[in-house]
C-alpha cells in the first residue's frame, strides 16, 4: 500500500511538473507569435512609408505646379500649362522652387502612406474573413467591389490622420519667391493657423476629402489588385508565363490603378486645395492675384466652392492641373505599389496585399 501510495504522489507529481511545462511552453509560444505579429506589422508600416516618400519626392515638381494651377487667381495667369509652369517655376525660384513643401509633404506621406498600406492589409482581411462567413466558402476571394471598399476604409483613415499637414503643406506648397513669407516651416505654419484660425481651420477641405478618397483610393486598391488577378489567371498575350509578375508588369498595374482613380476623383481634390487657403491673411499672390485684381478666396463650404468655381471659371477649372497631375499620377503610384512590395519581401515581410 504505502508503495502504491508512493508511486500515485509521484505519477501525480509528474502530471502537475508536465502541465507546469506545457503552460510554460504554450505562453511562450503565445509571446512568440505576439511579438512576430508586431514586428510584421512594423515591417508593413516602414514599407508603406518608404514607398510613399519615395514615390512623392520622385514626382515633387508636378505635384507642386498642379496645387498652383489649382489655386492660382484666375484673373492674374502666371502658370500656364506644364511646360511653361516649370519653366516659369525654375527661372523665378530656381531648382529648390520645384521641390517646395516636398519635405512636408513626405512628413505627411510617410505615415499617410503607412497606415493607409497597413489598413488596406487589415480591412481587406476582415472584410474577407465575413465574406467567406456569409457565403460559407472557406476558399472565396476578395471580389473588386469589396478591395473597394476595404481601399476606401485604408483612405479615409489615412486621410483622416494626417489632415492638418496636408493643408499647411498646400499654403506652404504656393508660397512664391515675391510672396509675402508668413510660414517658416510645417510646424510654424501649424502653430500660426492655430493660433489665427483655430482647431478647425486645419481641417478645411476635409469633407471633398473624404468623398473624393473613397473613388481614389478605393479604385487605386481594386483596379491594381484586379489586374494582377486576371494577369496571373488569364495570362493574356502570353505576357505572363507563372504566377509571380515581373516589375515592370506591376508597373503597368500600378499606372492603371492611378489613371483610373485620378481622372474620377480630380474635381474633389480641386476643391479642397481652394478651400484650404480660405481664410489666410495675406495669402501668397498666386492665389490673391496683384494690384487693381487683387481678391481673397471666399467660400462658405464644399458646395458653395463647386458653384462658385463652375459659375466664374467654367467647368473646365474642376480640371485644372490635371496634365501635371497625370504626369505625376501615373509615376507615383506605380513607384509606390512596387516600392511597397519589393521592401516588404526585402523585410521578409509574409502578408501580401492580395491574399
């Protein structure tokens, strides 16, 4: 009996030290995976920044003559057409004047382009996940109108987090070489709107931001995934030969994707670069216009800009600046698609934007 006994306390002594291990085991591997899942995610949001800064300052001199083909006073013309607007641009203010509000820019595009990466990934997995819940096939993809909506949900937060750079990058952007220099920099033209304007002002044009991302970005996301999908499955003109596309491939892609949703969401953007230099104090000359025509922006919100524009400038001026942004478009989404995957397999990063 007592060696029973002996060998039942030590039975249940092994059994409490093999739980003991296996608890162990389990919370590390609880710890491991959590601590993989972060590092994944780092890894996505420094490829999503790295391809944003890249492909914006490779196109920062069209990006800057279209804000001021936007803006400028339609009664004082000084940029007319690409060609002569950065001619005009390099004989006034010289090679650092096409890269103005480039550095602010990046700061804002950086973590714009991060989080809007990063949300594409997450919102594309759960929208994914509930669809293949309602339809009760493990093995459904995302179809082009759901990448447009998870695109959608990637721009609107992005957007929405890093707003108030965008609008000082925009006054920072059309400040000129005889403009009356008011902003130092990002944060003094931060601190200065705040100060002048209040909280809100940094936040003037976000509504046509919102409406316009959600075609832009949506269409960029499901035109660039789609097209990928039917290259690899269709493999038309025998311009794919397996299932992993070539860069130049991607390229295309990319170029597509920009094309489609630039030319859709083009009059929205116009807007809300207007609305955003409502308001400032003896704002840069491009925008006032000089002498006897000099006049500020005045407008009382989204619609009121729209039916203001339309009625003075013709409809025509819902495009203006749209050849440099196509230019622009076209390179700049293309860099940041590949950029973005070719870092990520750099990083060893394992999620794909279309899984």
């Amino acid at each position: 009996m007592a060696s029973e006994d002996v060998k039942t306390s030590e039975s249940a002594v092994s059994t409490i030290v093999n739980l003991a291990e296996e608890a162990k085991l389990a919370r590390e591997g609880v710890v491991k995976a959590r601590s993989q899942a972060v590092l994944s995610i780092c890894k996505s949001l420094v490829a999503g920044g790295v391809a944003g800064g890249l492909s914006r300052t490779a196109v920062a001199p069209l990006e800057r003559l279209k804000i001021l083909l936007q803006v400028q006073n339609p009664h004082n013309i000084k940029y007319n057409g690409t060609i002569q607007g950065l001619k005009y641009i390099w004989r006034t203010e010289g090679f650092r004047g096409l890269f103005k509000g480039n550095g602010t820019n990046c700061a804002r595009i950086v973590p714009n382009s991060a989080v809007k990466f990063f949300s594409y990934e997450q919102a594309s997995k759960g929208i994914l996940y509930m669809y293949q819940q309602q339809t009760g096939n493990e093995d459904a993809q995302l179809t082009p109108l759901l990448r447009l909506g998870a695109g959608a949900c990637a721009g609107i937060i992005a957007m929405s987090a890093t707003y108030p750079m965008d609008m000082v990058r925009g006054r920072l952007t059309v400040q000129t070489e005889n403009s009356p220099y008011r902003y130092r920099g990002m944060f003094h033209a931060l601190s200065t709107v705040l100060r002048e304007e209040g909280p809100r002002a940094l936040y003037k044009g976000w509504l046509p931001s919102v409406i316009g991302v959600i075609p832009y970005v949506g269409l960029n996301f499901a035109v660039y995934e789609s097209l990928k999908d039917w290259l690899v499955k269709a493999k038309p003109f025998g311009l794919i030969e397996d299932s992993e596309l070539s860069v130049t491939t991607r390229l295309a892609c990319g170029a597509a994707a920009g094309t489609v949703g630039q030319t859709v969401a083009y009059p929205l953007d116009v807007i809300r670069r207007r609305m955003q230099m409502v308001g400032w104090t003896n704002a840069a000359s491009v925008i006032t216009g000089d002498g006897r025509s000099a006049a500020p922006l005045e407008y009382t919100g989204m619609i009121d800009a729209f039916r203001k524009t339309v009625r003075h400038e013709g409809f025509g001026a819902l495009y203006k600046g749209l050849v440099p942004n196509s230019v622009k478009v076209v390179p700049s989404i293309a860099i940041a698609f590949v950029t973005y995957e070719v870092v990520k397999d750099i990083l060893g990063v394992e999620i794909r934007i279309s899984d």
